[in-house]
C-alpha cells in the first residue's frame, strides 16, 4: 500500500460527548508499570509438546524460514532442515497455488556435529527477480513428503510505503514463549525484526544442545516459513563451550540461519543492513568486533553514507545488548558500543534503536550522551530531539525468566519500563509517522501496554513549520457528577486542542424549578478551564431540548442557544443547530437529531448542499457528528436513531464519510465499516454488511452524567460492533496526515485515564483512491 507523499496537517480531537483538538509533545516524566501478572514456569516446553511435532513423511522437510534474499526486497532466501538424506535442494515457485512456474536451485547441502549432536542436512536457496508486494507459492522436498508454503514480498522501496513489523526478542521455547508467538501471530505485522537470542539450546547440555535448534525451528515454522523475520545475533548464538571443544562462535546459528549480508557489501552474516518498504533496517553484532578499525566499525561507517532518507525516511538499528538499560540484569553491558557509535546515530538521526537481552521491557526518551568524555563534560544523558528513541524488548519468554528489578529512582531517560514478556508491533505509516505499541502477554490475549505515535527523524526536521500535528478529543454527555469531573480531568491531560461535542452538556432537565436554570450556570463554570483556552464544537442532545409544559417553557433549546453560539450562517446554514467548520485538514458536519431532517425540509437541504461543497483535496477528512446513534446495540435508546439513518447512511456511504460520532447512550461502542443502505421496505438486504466506503460509527455518551451508565448490551453481539463497554471516558482523535488518524478511547480508571480501544484509521477517501 502505498501512502501519497502529501504535506502533513494533523489534527488530534477529543471524544467524550465532546470532541478536543491538541498538539502531543514529550513530558519527561518515566512510568515503571506496577503490574505483576503470574507467568508459566521458566522451562522449556518437554520434547513431546505438539509445537515441536515433526511433519509427516520420510525425510520431509521441517524448520523451514525464510529472510529477505537482497538489499531491496526482491529476493529471499528459503532454509529448511530434511532430517534424513539430502533429498531435494530446490525450490519450486509461482504466483499460483499448485502451479510452480520457477525453480531456484539451493546452494551446498551442509551438516554439522556439535559433540556429541550430528544435525540433519541444512538447505538454504536463494530465490530472486520476484516482484515486489506479491505472493508467491512455494513447494520444497520429494514426492509425497514435498511441503508447500507461501510468502508475500515487502512493498516497493518508496518513502510513502507502508508496511508494519512484528518486533520480538530473547524468545526460546517455554511455554511462555508460546504465548509470546501465538499473541504475535493475531498481530497482522508483514515481518519479524529479531533482535536476537533465537532458541537458548545452549541453556541445555549434551546432545540437547543441538537438538534444541531442532524444536525451536519447528515450533516458529508457522510464521518463519510464511513471513520474512530478519535477524542479529544475541549472546546465546555465541555457544563458545570449550568444555565440549566446541570454541567456534556462533557455529550452529550461521549452519542453520542465513542473511543478505553481501547485498550490503559486509564481509560477515552477522551485520548487514536492507531496506524494506519505506525503511533502512541496519543490523549490528553486539558479539563482534565494533571498534574502530574493525570490519564492523568500517562497514558501518560506510553504509551510513549510502542510507538514503528521500527513499527510506526511516532509518532503524538493530543489536543485541542495550545501550541505554535501567534494569539491574545486564546493567551497562552495552556501554562500549554506544561509546563507540551513539554519536553517528545521533548525527545521521536514527530513529529507533532495538535491543534485547534484559528479560524485561523498557523505552526511552529521545536522549543522548555524546557530549561526555574521560576528562570532562555532561557525563549523563540529556534530552536530544536528534537522537533515536532506544527500545529494549528482550522480554519474548525464555527459560532464564523475567528481569523483575529495575535500578530506582527511575532515571530522567526512561520513559516506561515493565517485567512482563510480550512484543510490540511498529507501523510505518508513510515517510513522516509511524505506529508503536507494546503487546503485554495477558490470560488469553495480548494487551496494548506501551503505546507511541514517532515523528521520523528526518523528515520532521526538514518539514518542521509544515507538520501541524492536531488533536481533537471527543466528550458526550457529559454532566456535572463526580464521574463528570473524572472524565473531564483526565481529558484536561490529553493535550487535545479542540473539543467535538457530541450533544448534553449541562443535564439541568434533570433538575426541577429553579435550579433547570441554575445547573446552566454552574456546569459553565465547572468546564471554563478548558472552554475558555480551547474551542468547542457542539451538537445538541434531547437534553437540550427542554420542552417543559409544566412550567410553559415550550420554545426548544432556549436556554442553549441563549448561551452557546455556532458558526452557522459560514456555512449556508439557516439554523445555529446545524452546520459545518473546517479544521486544519477536516471536514466536520454537525447535524441536529431533534430538529426536522427528512427530505425537503431546511437540514435535509443543507446537508445536500454541504456535500456538494466538501472538497477532499483541500479537507481529506470527513467527519460527521450527531446526538442518536444510527449504530447501537446497547438496549439503551436501541433504534432511536434508525430514521436519520434511513434518511442520510446513503449519503455517508456516496460521500466516503470516515467516522460518524454519536452520544446519547451512556456507554461506549465502535462498529466496523458497516451499511445497510440495500434494505427497502419490500426487499433486499435486511442487515448491515461490511461496505469499505461506509464510516465507522463511534458511541460515546461515556461522559459521566446523572443517569449513570447503560450497562445493558443486547446479546449475542452484533457483527457489525467491534467494541463496546459500559464505562465512563472520552477519546481522542489525531489526524496525522491525509491518509491516516489514530484513534483512543480512554476509560476514566482510579487516579488516570487507561487506553481501552485503539484504531488506526484510514482515510476513506485517498486510501480508496489510491486502491484504484
């Protein structure tokens, strides 16, 4: 998929029964998570564990895993293990399922002894002129016992691609790293980045110490032999045991695994670079030789020259040892290395670097200490905006077990640090952002634990004055409760900009006589320390309505429209209750779900109108908000919102509108990309069906008012809902750029607002656009 090279207008919105725009930036203020799950024993999985089962067949072919085969990713290298004979060393290939048009023929069939351990006969074949972002189909070994896989080359190298990457570390083979891999598999990334520690056979003796690379190669042949995992070597690769006269470093890692090292001109497997998609990936040997007049150092050097940011903006480093670590395992252990090349990084603004070996998880600020030597100068890490941010994820699930203690106070640098095993995921958006998440291990499921939106280092230098990042935040429903105020403090934290309010502001219907009034008063005062620095975009709820007979109060929302102004008339409006704003790079439609809205009257008309004017060129983003859900399956106000959605959906869908916000329900849910634009009244489709062009439709009358929560759903849930829960929160809403926003729903949590349901969105109408 590739992302259009546009200049980037972000804005971030606030959803809560209100929307809030905002600017993000750094606070050096480190979180070390306080959370302990219990974890499986540290131990291997027994060599009977299903995982390691061996395909059926003599001599069939097993391990099988694949990397990239070039500089470009045109090419792969294909390696298996046939347990018996050599047996066949090619592989057949094509486009087709059961249609091998090629054939690629391996290199030498080797075997090896590691003492007493003899090992099977490792095949590594290259297979190359493929094209880029296509699957291929591939078939390997003899007769009955052939095995047939397939893998998807990585997109053309191009600064806007797009592609996401599984990031994983010290992973082994106990039962933890089972549940490590089988939470990575659910992921969607394209390709592994291992930042080494492969299958710690090492950790076993004798024979084991082989076999051990057997069962680790069967147990990840389900993702290895179908996606690209690229590798640097960790401390467990070394096996230097010269109390079995084994002293040559890495012997069975370098029989076994395969790299491109000479596309990229190094003289060794154990460093080498590539660039996949809109990324330059360099991989380092915390284990060999790196300072200067090395083979290392001079490679580095030179490659560093060749890395191009107009092609791949992104530029990322791979090794094994941390340079930067809090945790007292393995303390300072990479100090040498970042002495030696921490101020090329910095100099050539590497964006991320990834590390392993602490059984733990940790990241960085964007710091760096190059300005220290013997004699003098800073001798401590200081924030740098040219510097990469450091990630250790060397917590995949090994038999040694978690790295539980951190040295404390926590230092300045380190931005969040847990003992949990788990893997993050990295999204490269286009050339100016990507998507990072850290995936905690939990009961059944990987949780979102450590979540960062990167600014790429090289382009947001040079497009600084041209990047406007914004952030809207959504509210709904708000009140004036205890519930309220939580919401409302942690949205003050969110360092959204401007607020999209989805309708029920004050809830003073709720009240009686005097007070109707009253509650006006005092909900205005309660929420002036953001709406006085920050504006707000309102709809109306039924709670502005106040139609009260009993006291001849019949004139609808009088008392809002006494207090609250909208830029109607701007938009061809006739009515404050009704209208349309741009904002940085939105398109944001307010509609009215308790005034007229069926064909000829005044909001049917206008909202025909203001389609017309909406120019995705200019405002790519289209942003529909209302009070009734069209979307809800909480039994709550269920359906109240069909004959608006009867009346406009098809237009939402023609116009290729993005999100459509709602309130009402005093819960929280989002659908997928839904319609149900086919049903009539005599016929056809009577259910929403996934439609590509259709929005997403977000719920979040969550804001904590009087009536408390709709706790209800109906069951089972409907197909067409993606999330819901009855808690109270608010969200907020960034647009990166044309093409893509990132989305949060923030449930109010004792003492701080928790991220519980995340989205990367994409703009409905260039990613369709540029599908064609």
């Amino acid at each position: 998929m590739n992302i259009p090279k546009d200049k980037k207008m972000i804005p971030k919105f606030l959803v809560l029964g209100y929307i809030l725009l905002s600017f993000v930036g750094n606070v050096y203020a480190g979180v070390t998570s306080s959370f302990v799950r219990q974890v499986f024993p540290a131990e291997d999985m027994p060599l009977d564990h299903p995982v390691f089962a061996k395909p059926s067949g003599y001599n069939a072919p097993e391990q099988v895993h694949i990397t990239q085969g070039d500089y470009d990713g045109k090419a792969v290298i294909i390696m298996w293990v046939t347990p018996d004979e050599p047996g066949s060393n090619e592989v057949r290939y094509g486009t087709s399922k059961n249609k091998y048009n090629f054939v690629a023929q391996g290199m030498k069939v080797k075997k090896y002894k590691f003492y007493n351990y003899t090992s099977g006969y490792n095949h590594k074949c290259l297979v190359d002129g493929l094209e880029y972002d296509t699957k291929y189909y591939y078939e390997i070994g003899d007769g009955d016992s052939a095995r047939s896989f397939w893998f998807k080359t990585p997109p053309k190298v191009d600064p806007n691609a797009y592609h996401k990457f599984g990031l994983i570390g010290d992973l082994g083979q106990t039962y933890n790293s089972l549940s490590t891999f089988e939470h990575y598999m659910q992921s969607g990334a394209k390709t592994v980045l291992f930042v080494g520690d492969l299958s710690y056979s090492d950790e076993h003796e004798y024979y084991d110490v082989g076999l051990r690379w057997d069962t680790y190669g069967r147990f990840v042949e389900k993702s290895t032999a179908y996606q690209q995992w690229l590798w640097t070597v960790g401390n467990h690769e070394i096996e230097y045991l010269p109390e079995y006269d084994e002293v040559e470093t890495f012997k069975q890692y370098l029989h076994r695994y395969e790299t491109p090292y000479a596309a990229s001109e190094s003289t060794s497997p154990l460093w080498y670079a590539v660039r996949v998609a809109s990324a330059h990936i360099i991989f380092l040997s915390s284990y060999s030789p790196f300072v200067k007049y090395t083979p290392q150092y001079e490679w580095l050097k030179a490659e560093f020259k060749k890395v191009d940011r107009e092609k791949t903006p992104w530029l990322i480093v791979i090794m094994h040892s941390p340079m930067y670590n809090s945790n007292s395992a393995h303390y300072m252990e990479g100090e040498s290395m970042r002495v030696v090349y921490e101020s090329w990084f910095v100099e050539n603004k590497v964006d991320i670097v990834l590390a392993g070996h602490v059984h733990a998880y940790e990241r960085s600020y964007r710091i760096s200490n190059i300005h220290y030597n013997i004699t003098g100068g800073v001798s401590y890490p200081v924030p740098d905006k040219s510097a990469p941010i450091y990630i250790n994820i060397g917590d995949g699930g090994n038999l040694e077990g978690l790295a539980s203690t951190y040295n404390d106070p926590q230092p300045h640098y380190s931005a969040f640090r847990e003992a949990s095993y788990g893997y993050a995921t990295l999204e490269i958006m286009n050339k100016t952002h990507a998507i990072y998440h850290w995936n905690r291990n939990d009961v059944g499921k990987s949780v979102q634990a450590d979540s960062l939106v990167l600014h790429n280092q090289y382009c947001n230098h040079l497009d600084n004055d041209a990047i406007s990042r914004t952030t809207n935040t959504q509210l709904c429903d708000l009140g004036q409760t205890y519930n309220s105020l939580s919401t409302f403090e942690h949205y003050m934290q969110s360092g959204a900009k401007t607020v999209l309010f989805v309708g029920d502001l004050s809830y003073s219907d709720e009240h009686q006589y005097y007070d109707v009034g009253l509650r006006w008063d005092t909900y205005g005062r309660f929420v002036e320390k953001s709406t006085a620095y920050q504006q707000w975009l309102w709809t109306v709820g039924n709670h502005e309505i106040e139609y009260l007979p009993e006291y001849d109060e019949v004139e609808t929302f009088k008392q809002y429209l006494h207090r609250y102004e909208t830029p109607y008339a701007a938009s061809g409006s006739t009515s404050p209750l009704w209208y349309a704003v741009r904002v940085a790079s939105a398109h944001i439609i307010f509609l009215s779900s308790y005034s007229p809205f069926v064909k000829y009257t005044p909001q049917y008309e206008w909202l025909k109108a203001e389609f017309k004017k909406v120019d995705r060129e200019k405002t790519p983003w289209l942003i529909v908000i209302m009070h009734s859900p069209m979307y809800n399956s909480n039994s709550a106000h269920y359906m109240e919102g069909e004959s608006m959605r009867v009346a406009y959906e098809s237009w939402f869908v023609e116009n290729k509108v993005d999100i459509v916000l709602a309130g009402h329900v005093h819960a929280y849910e989002r659908s997928y990309r839904i319609s149900n634009i086919h049903y009539n009244i005599t016929g056809g489709v009577s259910y929403p069906v996934p439609d590509k062009s259709a929005p997403i439709y977000i719920n979040i009358g969550d804001g904590g008012n009087l009536e408390g929560l709709a706790s209800t759903y109906n069951d089972p849930q409907p197909h067409y809902s993606a999330f819901r829960e009855a808690s109270y929160g608010y969200a907020t809403l960034e647009i990166m750029n044309k093409t893509h926003a990132i989305y949060h729903w923030n449930r109010n949590d004792v003492g701080k607002s928790v991220q519980a349901d995340s989205l990367v969105l994409h703009n409905q109408y260039w990613s369709l656009k540029d599908t064609k």
